[in-house]
C-alpha cells in the first residue's frame, strides 16, 4: 500500500468555477477525513466518513460545498462556484479507527487557488 | 483563547541543540498527536499518546494529563528536522472523531 494519494495535486481555478478532489485512502481504513488549511494555521476539520456514511459536518462546509464516500473506499470533495476565500490546502486523512483511538495517515494535499 | 495552544511559534536552533515544543490544551481529550508537516504540504504522523512519554529515535513525547500539557523534543537536532510540527488533540469535549489542531511551530536547524 503506497498510504492516503490526493489527486490533483495542484488546482488553479477562476472564480465561480467547480473543482473536485480525490483522496483513496489505506485500503483497510474504515474512517477518512476532510481537513482545509490556510497559509500559517493549523487544519481545521470539515467532514468525516466511516465506511460510506457521512457522520460529521462543520459548519465552515458550506451548501456549496459536498463530500461523498460512495463505496467506502475512495472519497471527493466538490466545491461548487468557487470564491477566493476557498484557496488553501485540502488534506485528506485515514484510520483504521477514530483519531481518538487510532493513528492518522494524511495524503500530500490538493491546493487549491481560486483567481 | 484556541482549544489548542503551541509554543513557541517560530524556534531557530543550530545543528545538535535540544529542542523543546509545548502545546496546552483547554478540553478533555482521549488522545494527542504529534504531527510534522513539510514545504509542500505532507503531513506525518510523530506520535500518539494519551498518558506518559514516547520515545522515537531522537524524538520525545510526553503528557501531562492533568496539567493538560505535552511537549515534544528533539534530541540533537539536525537541519531535517527543520518543519512545522503540530499538537492535536481528540477527545470527549470535541466529537471523538476529529482533530482539534494548533496553529503549529515552525521549526529551523541551521547546520
């Protein structure tokens, strides 16, 4: 297993265009996650997945934004009509178990720039 | 007032000094994390720990459960060890599946 692959690595956009991400993660790890993070903080949480069920949301994911996970394996993440203020790095993440209890694999990340 | 509070912020060290991270957290946790982040973006995972000390190679994690305080240190350091490392913590007071992160240290080994 080559661990959690992001793809594309590198997005540039216009404004009000649609972007997806793709993140496979460690093909026995039943939990993957979504986390967005901007140039000097740390990453800030978006969206969780165990097996194909979405069980947590943040509020920072707006309607125009949307994850699936359809087979529990692979996820996206779609952002529709993208504004500047979406530029940043998209991490994805896996475990075996919750991070409470097991530890995380992050893929490389998909930065994002929305002109 | 963040959940999670590192410091320092920015840490220059020369080639072969002991370093030290901190990182106080404000909510009941099940678990802390240790992670260190590239140029670039990759995340890796240092350690996980809900009580006492880790040890990995040159690098150690501890906890202090009740002071809600852990700290990371690196023993003779070396310039690839030059990244941003980040606390994150888990637990009850936050939902039992995610993270809640610092903002991270930005560390610099010049040789």
């Amino acid at each position: 297993d080559t661990g959690v692959s992001q793809n594309p690595r590198h997005k540039i956009t216009k404004r009000g265009q649609n972007v997806t991400f793709r993140c496979d993660p460690i093909s026995e790890h039943n939990r993957l996650y979504w986390y967005r993070q901007t140039l000097g903080q740390g990453p800030e949480f978006l969206t969780y997945f165990q097996n194909e069920a979405q069980l947590e949301k943040s509020r920072l994911l707006s309607d125009r934004f949307s994850a699936e996970r359809p087979k529990g394996s692979f996820s996206t993440l779609e952002i529709q009509r993208t504004e500047q203020g979406d530029s940043a790095m998209y991490l994805c993440a896996s475990s075996w178990l919750g991070p409470s209890t097991g530890e995380l694999f992050f893929g490389e990340g998909s930065r994002l720039t929305v002109l | 007032k963040n959940e999670v509070e590192q410091s320092p912020q920015n840490l220059t060290a020369q080639e072969g000094e002991f370093i030290t991270i901190n990182c106080s957290y404000s909510v009941g946790i099940s678990a802390l994390h240790w992670l260190q982040q590239h140029p670039g973006g990759g995340i890796v995972s240092l350690f996980m720990l809900s009580s006492g000390k880790k040890k990995h190679g040159r690098l150690i994690a501890t906890i202090n459960i009740q002071e809600k305080h852990s700290s990371l240190h690196i023993t003779a350091s070396h310039p690839r060890d030059s990244a941003v490392y980040i606390c994150a913590v888990g637990g009850r007071e936050t939902s039992g599946s995610r993270l809640t992160f610092g903002e991270g240290t930005q560390l610099t080994v010049n040789p």
